[in-house]
C-alpha cells in the first residue's frame, strides 16, 4: 500500500499538467493501491475541477517522468554490484576453511537483503563441493548416498531462500504502478541473483584453475579463455539485473512469484513415495 505522503497534491498537480502538454490526459486515474483514500480523494477533486468530465473515462495509465522519479526516491533500487559483493564475501569467507561442515556466520544483521543473499552463497557454496566430492571414483556407495540426500536437502534450502528473496523484492515494488501493456518477465530477481551467485562460485573456482602449479600451461591457457567468457557473463549479467530493477521500479516490466512446486520432496506427489506405503 502506498504511504499517505508517498505523493503530495502538488506533486501530483504538475504531473498532471505535464501530461497535459506532452500526452493530453490520456490517464488520470493511478492510485488504485492507496490505502488511506486521502490522496485518491485530492485526485478527484482536481480531475473534477481542472478537467473535462470525459477524462475518468479515459482508459490507459500513464506515469510522468516525474511521478517515476519521485518513486525511486522512495524506494532504493538494489544494484548488482551490490550482489555480487556480497557473494565473493561469502565465498571467500566458506573457503578460509573449505570444510562442508564449518558451520556459517552470517556477519549481515538478521532479516536483511545482505543476510539473504550472504546465507544464499554459503548454501551454493558447499554445495558446490558437495557435488565434487560425490563424484570421485573411489567414493563409498553409502557414503554417497548420504551425500546425495544431502544435496537434495541442500537444492531445497536453496529454492526456499530464493522465495525468501523473491519476498524482499516483492514488498519493495508493492508501491509501483504497472503501466499499461506492461510486459511481464519469466524470471524473478531472485532467480536471476541465484545465476549470478552461481557464476561467482565459477569465477572464483575457474580462476584457481588459472594459478595452478601442477597443472600444463595448456590447461591453464584454456581456462584463462574460460574465465575471461565468465567475466563478461558477469558483466551482461549486472546490466541485465541493473536493466531489471529500473524496469520494474518504473512500471515498465513486471514479475509474478508462482513458487517452485517441487513433487520429488512431497510425499503425496512422488509416486516412489506415495506408493510405498500401498
């Protein structure tokens, strides 16, 4: 819901009169999600007193530029450089004991964006080596097993804080006013901040390669080329992020959170499960 003060009358005054100009009063009718009805009343009045009464039947919905930049000040739009900061701490953190087992200590306060996204690297990181451990050779079949399982709780902890993240951007673009025929995104913030924690772990890995001494100078020269793809994956990534934020902050695009309906870890869907007990 929009604050009582998200937008004052004046404000909303010289937008309107902006959009006299630039678009004749194609839409005047835009705050459909206050909660308080004070600035939907004033809206009223002005549309009554200033404007034609053919003009509340008009249709589309257009924002001024200024009513876009009003919105931003309101509401800090989070940049991927951030992200990405976040996760290379956590990383390098998890690597200072490269150990599954050491346990994480979340240096960001309890409930915040940092905090997310830091627990969200950890869980990728250890399970990076997670799926390296499993596949040696050598590895005890029971031993795996358990590893296994252990991935696939770790997969769920995972998609459960991606939510989580999802939630934090979802609160954050609540206030926003899609414009019409806005275009909706098949991938969520979160989900794209999970690609991007994921391809900080290749970085970070794909560069060890680069400095290792056991390792031929062939080996090293094409991983070098490898890690010089990733960095500008991380590039198109951050402006793709970057793009995605001002975007959704401004009306222009919109996302929808459906939430990974897994069926292998519900008992009443996985047919291996459910059907044991028959």
């Amino acid at each position: 819901m929009l604050p009582p003060d998200f937008f004052t009358f004046d404000d909303i005054r010289h937008a309107f009169r902006t959009m006299a100009y630039k678009y004749g009063f194609t839409a005047l009718k835009f705050l459909q999600r206050s909660n308080t009805g004070s600035i939907d009343h004033d809206v009223t009045i002005f549309v009554n007193q200033d404007i034609d009464d053919n003009a509340v039947r008009f249709r589309a919905l257009i924002i001024s530029d200024k009513l876009i930049k009003l919105r931003r000040k309101r509401c800090r739009m989070r940049k991927a450089i951030e992200g990405y900061a976040v996760f290379e701490h956590s990383i390098q953190d998890y690597h200072r004991s490269d150990d599954i087992d050491t346990p994480i200590d979340n240096p960001y306060p309890n409930g915040g964006f940092e905090n997310l996204l830091y627990a969200k690297s950890w869980i990728d990181t250890v399970q990076w080596h997670l799926e390296d451990l499993i596949r040696i050779p050598s590895i005890d079949p029971k031993e795996g097993m358990l590893i296994k399982r252990r991935i696939d709780k770790s997969n769920q902890d995972r998609t459960d804080l991606v939510e989580k993240i999802d939630d934090f951007f979802l609160d954050q673009f609540k206030a926003v006013i899609v414009l019409p025929g806005t275009r909706i995104n098949s991938e969520t913030p979160a989900w794209l901040l999970d690609r991007m924690s994921i391809l900080s772990l290749k970085i970070y890995h794909m560069r060890e390669q680069t400095e290792r001494k056991d390792a031929g100078a062939d080996h090293v020269a094409k991983c070098r080329l490898k890690l010089n793809i990733l960095w500008e994956q991380r590039s198109d990534m951050m402006t793709a992020f970057d793009e995605m934020m001002d975007d959704i902050g401004s009306g222009r695009r919109r996302f929808k959170v459906y939430r990974q309906l897994k069926m292998y870890n519900d008992a009443s869907l996985n047919p291996m499960l459910y059907g044991s007990k028959n």
